[in-house]
C-alpha cells in the first residue's frame, strides 16, 4: 500500500510539472505572438516605440521638452518621412509671414524688442523650437505649447 502510495504521488508530481511546463510554453508563443512596446522615460522626455504584430519596421522619434520659469524649448528628432507632416502642420499653424528657408532649414522666427521671442526650426529629421516667455503674450505662449504638443503627437503616429 505504502509503495502504491508513492507511485501515485510521483504520478501526480510528474503532471503538476507538465502542466507548469505546457502553461510555460503557452505564455512564451502567446507573449512572442502580441505586440511589443518599449516605453522609456527620462525627466519631461519620453520615449515610446511600438511594433504591431507582423511588421518589422525600424522607426526612430525622439521629443525633448524643456520648460522653465522664462523658457520653453522642444528638440526633436524623427525620421525623414515625417518632414513633410511637420512641414504642414507648422504651415498651417504658423504665421507664413515669418517663414524663411536658409540651407534646407524652414525657419518661423518671430522678434520682439530687438530679440529673439519665439523661433521653430525644421530641418530633415530633426525639429527645434524656442520660446522667450517674458516675450510673449501669455496667449502666444499657450499656443506654441499645444503646438508642440501637436508636434510629439504627429512624431508618435505610426503613418
């Protein structure tokens, strides 16, 4: 009896450790089969890349904010398709009579007092803008900010 016992224990040892193994297996291909994201955060910066399932496509964006009692920069850099997705979005939301190109670069620069109030560079692949708060209007401000915001939003999109 007490041999039969025994047997029957191992038995039952032996298909725990099977249905750990099978349980195992199964969330490894259900893990490999699902969308993977990578989120990396570093002060105001934060980084995020996803890959649907079935695609293998590089990507690369990076959106650095930097607010402070006087300033606001943003600096960016993406990759070249998303230019021209940037180059619209800042057309349409930028006063065009402030554009100039120089060497490749779309530069919106706006003056006040002999300064420097507010200036967004675009070049291909990267993005930086600047703010001189005690420069602007608080409304101007407020506007550039959601820009920016609109911008991390298009560099984020997957299209």
């Amino acid at each position: 009896m007490a041999l039969n016992l025994t047997l029957n224990k191992k038995k039952k040892l032996n298909l725990l450790i099977m249905k750990i193994i099978l349980f195992l297996i199964w969330l490894a291909c259900t893990t490999f089969t699902q969308a993977q994201t990578a989120t990396a955060s570093s002060g105001n910066t934060t980084a995020i890349a996803k890959v649907p399932p079935g695609q293998t496509k590089t990507t690369k964006s990076s959106v650095s904010i930097s607010i402070s009692d006087n300033n606001y920069s943003l600096q960016a850099s993406f990759d070249k398709g998303k230019t021209k997705k940037l180059e619209k979005l800042l057309s349409d939301s930028m006063d065009n009579n402030l554009l100039t190109n120089d060497a490749g670069s779309k530069i919106w620069k706006k003056e006040n007092k002999g300064e420097t109030a507010y200036s967004v560079v675009l070049k291909e692949e990267k993005l930086k803008m600047s703010i001189d708060k005690e420069l602007v209007s608080d409304e101007t401000f407020e506007r550039l900010k959601a820009l920016g915001e609109k911008i991390s939003e298009t560099l984020s999109d997957k299209n």
